[in-house]
C-alpha cells in the first residue's frame, strides 16, 4: 500500500508538466437563472457554430421547454434544415473531410463546458489573434495552434499581440467590446446549460436534502436523548 500511495504521488508532478502551463482564466459569471441570457446564447450557437459543432445529446425540444421558447416559435428561429422538434441537434458535416480541413474533426460541444469548464469557453472565444502562418490567418493565446477560424471575428474584429506577448484591442468588429463579451458569456451560459440541463433543479434538490437531514438529525438526537435518559 505504501508503495502504491508513494507512486501515484510520483506521478503528480509528472502529469502536472504534461498538462503544460496552466493560464489565468477570465470569469464568465454565468447566470443559469437568466433564460434570456440563455436564448441569446442558442441563437449565437445556431448561427455561428452548428455548421461544425454538434449537440449531440440536447434536444431541440428539451432546449425549447427549458428556456421557455414556444415550439412554434423554436421551429420558426432556431430550427433552419428541416429537423424534427424532437431531434437532437446534430449537423451534416461529414467527421473524414471535416478532419482534413482543419486537422481533426470539430469536437461536440454538449459536454464541453464540463471538460474545460465555462471560464475556459468564455477566455478562449476572447483570445484569437492574427498569425499569418496558420491555415486559417488566426491563433489563440490559450489554445496554441488552434485548428479552427475565428468564427465571431465579424462580431469582435481582429487582435494581434504586441511587443509584450499581450493582445491588443480588436478592431474592425461590429460590436464593442463590452458588447462582444457579452455575446460570448451568453453563448457560454448556454454551453454551460447543455452540459447539465438540470444543474439548477439538482442544487434545489441538494439544498432540501440538506435541510431534512438537519430536521431529521435534531429528532434522531432527542430520540437518542429519550431512550438513554435512564442509563445515564
């Protein structure tokens, strides 16, 4: 046993360094509650990443009935080829020839937000700039050598990184920054929420638990009381 605690201790260090550098992240402070927030996010996940990135274990009509979105109105602004209300929400791109293009395929996205968390989401959409050595004309200071375009760089503009390693602002976008983030931490939120659509119902639940152990623990402890009043 020693043996074993000594050598699962030796390997800490090993797979910290092969993890590589850990960076600061930026918040996202993410609201589940906000379902507005979440609207938004679905809209910026249809329109700017499904032609790559699948959800394929949501339901269009489970993400309808969570974020109060009627179902006609869902089919009419959320659904555009032709799937069934009942579907997931998969796209066609072939996985051989998506993984020519951009060196692997796309990853799906439903429990992305669980892997690398949501600050991650919300730092790496923030953190693209201009290399002209890479296919697609961008890199991105938290995934090095990335793989895929800037898919909202209409939205945020370009950056390029300065004399210091940093980025400096984006210009050429549609939106301000402040704007842009906020783009982002919607589309986050809404990543957040397919990784676990019930997370706010299992901390409600967790928090009754919680209180009826404590009632439960007060009238097992004067039960307790009761039974032992004549030993002691």
């Amino acid at each position: 046993m020693k043996k074993f605690i000594l050598a699962v201790f030796a390997l800490v260090p090993v797979l910290a360094f092969a993890a590589g550098p850990s960076l600061p992240l930026d918040s996202a402070n993410n609201d589940l509650a906000d379902k507005e927030s979440l609207k938004r996010g679905f809209k910026t996940y249809i329109n700017y990443c499904l032609g790559c990135h699948q959800l394929q274990y949501q339901r269009y009509n489970r993400t309808f009935t969570d974020l109060g979105i009627e179902e006609a109105d869902g089919i009419e602004n959320y659904m555009y080829t032709g799937e069934k209300v009942g579907d997931h929400i998969t796209n066609t791109m072939p996985k051989k020839e998506a993984a020519a293009w951009f060196g692997t395929a796309p990853p799906d996205l439903t429990l992305e937000a669980r892997l690398r968390s949501p600050d991650w989401i919300y730092t790496y959409l923030r953190s693209f700039y201009i290399d002209e050595s890479r296919p697609f004309g961008v890199n991105n200071t938290l995934f090095k050598d990335v793989g895929m375009p800037h898919v909202l760089q209409d939205l945020q503009g370009v950056s390029s990184i300065d004399e210091n390693g940093k980025l400096t602002p984006a210009q050429g976008g549609s939106l301000t920054a402040e704007e842009y983030d906020e783009v982002v931490r919607d589309l986050t939120n809404f990543l957040e929420y397919v990784g676990e659509p019930n997370k706010l119902e299992r901390k409600a639940l967790g928090v009754k638990v919680l209180i009826f152990i404590f009632i439960f623990f007060i009238f097992a402890y004067l039960l307790k009381k009761e039974y032992w009043r004549d030993v002691h």
